[in-house]
C-alpha cells in the first residue's frame, strides 16, 4: 500500500477533487476508490443529516452496507465526538475494526474492516482534512441540489417512512403481546418474569428512540428552516449591500419534511440572487408562513418590475419547485417591483394534479422534456436542431392543449406522477 501522506500534493488535490466533483449519489464509491490504495477496507460509509432522503451514503461488500442501521451510526458518531475513533464498533449487526472520522459539519466518514495494521498520526490527521472538505462539498451540493436529487430524495424519505412505520408496528405488537404474557399470573417464577418484562419493556424504549430518531432526520422544524435561511442570506446582507426584512412563520408551525426545508432555503437563495442583479433592488422581504397542508413563500422586491420566470436564475428555481409538486407565480409591476409566491406541498402527491399530457406531437413532448429540466429556448432549439421561434411555436401549442399558463406550470405537469 501507498502512504496517504506520501502522495504527490498535487495528485492528491486532483483526487479530492474529482471526489468532490460526483454526484451525491456517487461520491462515496469514489472516495472508496480514492483512500483504498493507501487505506485497505471492506465497506465506507458516509453519514451526514444534511442528507434527510439518503442520510447514508456507501461503498462496499453488500453484507456490510445493506444491513448497517442509523443507530448504529448514531452510536460510532457519538463515540467519536469530532475526532478520529479506531477500534472494534458494531456495523451490520456485528463486530468490526472501524475508524471514524467527524466533520465540522457533524457528518462521519466510516471505514470498515481496516487492514495493514494501524494508520500512522500523520494519514489520520490527512484523512481528516480530506473528510473536512468533502463535508463541506456535501452540505453545498444539498443546498443546491438538483431537481432529479430532490425527487430521488423524496422517494427515499417515502419508502423509510413506510418501513419504519410498519417495523414500529410489527414490534410493539410482538413486544406488547410479550408483555402481556409475562405478566400474566398463569406463569411461574415471578423473578425470571419480573426480568423478562424489564427486558421488553427496554426493547420497547428502544424501538422508540429508533423511530423517534429517523423522524428527526425525515423533519425540520419550521422555524429552525427559517432561521438557517436567515444564516445563508447573512453574507449577502452584509456585503452585498441589500437590505432583507425576514418574516418568520408561526411558531406552531408543522414541520417541514427535509427535502422540502432544503428546497425552500435554496429557492429562496436563488430567487433573491436573481432579484437582486437588478441594480434597482436594493430591498427584499422573505415571508414563510405554514397553512398546515403547504410552506407558503413569498419574496417581494423594490426593483423596475421588469423580471420573468424565465429570467436567468429562476429557470432553474420553477424546476425544483416543480418536482416537488408546488407552484410558481410571479407578478411584476413596472416601476413597483416583483412578488414572487411559491407553494410548496408538505405530503407528496398532496398538490392538485395539472392536466395529463395528452394530444401531445412527438415534438412536442421533447419540447415539454427539455423545458422541464430547466433548458430555455435558445438551449432547446440547439439540442433539438430547430429554431428558437419553432421552439415558441412549440410552448405555445403545448400551453394551450394542456390548459397550463406558464412554463413553471408545464415543469411541474412533465415531472409529475401518470
């Protein structure tokens, strides 16, 4: 094996940077690939809440990573408490040699089954820097994330939701008819009942937790949502010379699903970033508010009133809303400023449902296909090898056969369920 530390600086800045350059779904097999030449091991794994879909991210023999739990992570991550943790740990269901590392961003990088005897203090202390930065890369890529990103997101938060509420059913049941039967006066041995029940009555508490803890990371507070808003737009306040009135939501407020929270903070982020090249804006107000059913946005600027959805900017915003269901609607008055609302479901599948896409023409779905994606006209036309008027032609039919009035209406009619 290569020594981590030994690798040429700048071989190694293009490794890191290749790993940082995958998707969120890739970058674990790539840092896999990238630290086993130098650090031998079975299975990586990447545990970060910043992913609330997919907190997990792995690498490696499907034994390993198919069976490892949250709160098995939960307990290495407590271990390791924001420095490196080498050692036997519980992973699948049992014993291996682990080393742990934890980022400033609270994520953990584990590796499994480490071979080649005990890492050096120096490839400890390189690993860490490394793990630092891929963090860092993570938590951006989930700000920004793309729309195919946020519905395989939301699909994963579906299906967990639905195996941890039948895994809870299934044993309390099991656990509760225990319970019932130890207590029952039909048995002997009150001791050995007496200690059946603790036991039980402890699965119980845990199985508890156990469901407690994955709703915490499938769910955000609404107001904590809010608040790390107001820490994403704190540099754009201080240095960029614009000033945000934030209008938080209600404190009974139901909590946001994770990749609902993620998506409104980062159409939030660029809405303003797109409101705010206008050198007339020099005021904006952020407003959530919470109907119980949808996160309500609204974002108001001072500015000439003269932006559209399709300004550069919030063509890639109506995409990510539309995947997740929600609406867009921009009023822009000249010489009195923009109001952009946006709706955003809570529950999947809770928006109305647009118009099928029917009586379509061949070319117009492939129209309809790159308008969701996020593509303008002129990009359309060159992927398509016709004109960017054909391309209009196009929208214009396609608006009027599914009843929709604006782009962000026929994103969101491409990218929901038939």
């Amino acid at each position: 094996m290569v020594p981590l530390a030994e690798n040429h600086s700048n071989e190694l800045l293009s490794q890191v940077r290749e790993v940082m350059g995958q998707s969120l779904l890739g970058i674990a097999a790539s840092l896999s690939t990238m630290l086993r030449p130098s650090i031998g091991h079975s299975a990586l794994i990447i545990f970060t809440e910043d992913c609330t879909g997919r907190p997990q991210k792995k690498a490696g023999l499907a034994e390993i990573i198919e069976k490892v739990t949250i709160a098995e992570l939960d307990v290495l991550r407590d271990a390791a408490a924001r420095s490196t943790l080498t050692g036997d740990a519980r992973i699948g269901g049992s014993l291996h040699r682990v080393v742990v590392w934890t980022a400033d961003t609270a994520a953990i990088l584990v590796l499994v089954d480490v071979s080649g005897g005990e890492l050096s203090d120096s490839t400890i202390a390189l690993v860490q820097e490394v793990w630092q930065l891929i963090a860092l890369s993570i938590r951006q890529q989930v700000m920004a994330a793309s729309p195919s990103y946020i519905v395989d997101s939301r699909s994963a938060s579906r299906d967990r939701a639905s195996l941890i509420a039948d895994l809870t059913d299934t044993h309390a049941t099991t656990l509760e008819s225990l319970l019932a039967v130890l207590r029952s006066p039909m048995h002997g041995d009150a001791a050995a009942r007496q200690r059946a029940v603790d036991m039980a009555a402890a699965a119980m508490v845990q199985l508890r937790s156990i469901s407690d803890r994955d709703r915490m990371l499938a769910e955000e507070p609404v107001q904590s949502a809010f608040e790390r808003l107001r820490d994403d737009l704190a540099p754009l306040v201080k240095h960029g010379g614009l000033d945000v009135e934030f209008v938080p939501p209600p404190t009974e407020g139901r909590p946001l699903p994770g990749e609902v929270a993620h998506a409104a903070r980062a159409v939030v982020r660029g809405a303003v970033l797109a409101l705010s090249d206008s050198e007339a804006v020099d005021r904006v107000r952020i407003q959530w508010d919470c109907d119980g059913s949808n996160l309500l946005i609204g974002i108001r600027d001072n500015g000439a009133g003269d932006i559209r959805l399709t300004s550069p900017g919030l063509v890639q915003l109506t995409a990510r809303v539309a995947v997740l269901d929600g609406t867009v609607n921009l009023q822009s008055t000249s010489g009195w400023g923009s109001q952009l609302d946006i709706i955003l479901p809570l529950d999947a599948g809770s928006a109305p449902m647009l118009p099928a896409v029917e009586g379509l023409t061949r070319r117009e779905r492939d129209v309809l296909a790159l308008l969701a994606a996020g593509k303008r006209n002129k990009p359309i036309s060159q992927e398509l090898t016709i004109s960017e008027n054909t391309v209009k032609f196009h929208v214009a039919n396609v608006l009027r056969k599914t009843g929709t009035t604006s782009r962000a209406e026929l994103a969101a009619l491409a990218t929901a369920p038939h």
